[in-house]
C-alpha cells in the first residue's frame, strides 16, 4: 500500500512540477505590442462525448526582429468550453483592432501567446507530496517494525 502511494503521488508531484516549470520558462518571453485582428468562436467542432465543442479562435499581428508575423494562440493550449459562455467571457477583450500584449518566444519567435502558463500548480504541489511522504512512512514502518 505505501509502495501505491508513492507512485501515485510522484506521478502528480512529476506533472505540477512539469506544469510549473513550462510556466516559469513562459517568464522569459519577451513582451511585445499586438494588435487582434479578429475573433470568434468556432462552434463545428464536437467533444468525446458528440457534444458541440466551442472553441475560441483569436488572430493578432506582432512585431518581432524587424519582422511582422501572425500569431493564433490566447493561450498553450486551445481556449475551448462545451458551455458557449465560457468562451464568450474570454471574447469580450479580443475585440479587432484592440491595441495589447502578446508574449513571444525568443528562441522561437513564431511561438507567440497573448496569455501566459499560470503557476499556480507549484501551490498545489504540496497535496500529492503527503501521499509520497506518507507512503514512504509506511514502507519505512514495516521494514523498521521491531
């Protein structure tokens, strides 16, 4: 059983500290000016389940070494809901010709995003810690066991 639950807990403690660390490298992107030229959500896509898929589409143009390029992502992942006013909420913001942000990755510049990665999964980290700690307690406890 403590074998189980430090396995179970390293491969949480592997994926929060993975997720954390994607965020931490998005830190050294560089902040460029934007500006969208469109957005909508596209609607004909379907989840696992055959039910409608809603999914944000955003485009921007950038400035990046002198040169203009095009960038497609809010986010690194897709900006995507089964509930259409989730992603109505995010288009709010993105409306053609806003002026903003987009943060671009200097060793790929066309690696552009308008949101950075959270790190909120290092404050989550501690959780799955205690399985390890606990399991390795188990398993010390039975091998010590007078």
């Amino acid at each position: 059983m403590g074998l189980l639950l430090v396995v179970v807990g390293s491969v949480f403690v592997n994926y929060l500290w993975s997720a954390y660390q994607r965020a931490a490298k998005m830190d050294s992107w560089i902040e460029t000016p934007c500006q969208i030229v469109s957005s909508s959500i596209d609607d004909t896509g379907r989840n696992q389940k055959g039910l409608p898929k809603y999914t944000l589409e955003v485009t921007y143009l950038y400035i990046y070494e002198g040169r203009e390029r095009t960038g497609d992502r809010l986010k690194r992942l897709p900006s995507e809901a089964s509930d259409p006013r989730k992603v109505k909420s995010k288009l709010k913001n993105l409306e053609a010709g806003k002026r903003t942000v987009c943060y671009v990755n200097p060793a790929t510049p066309d690696d552009v995003v308008l949101k950075k990665d959270t790190k909120a999964a290092l404050y989550s980290i501690w959780f799955p810690c205690l399985f390890v700690v606990g399991g390795l307690g188990m398993i010390g406890s039975a091998i010590f066991r007078r």
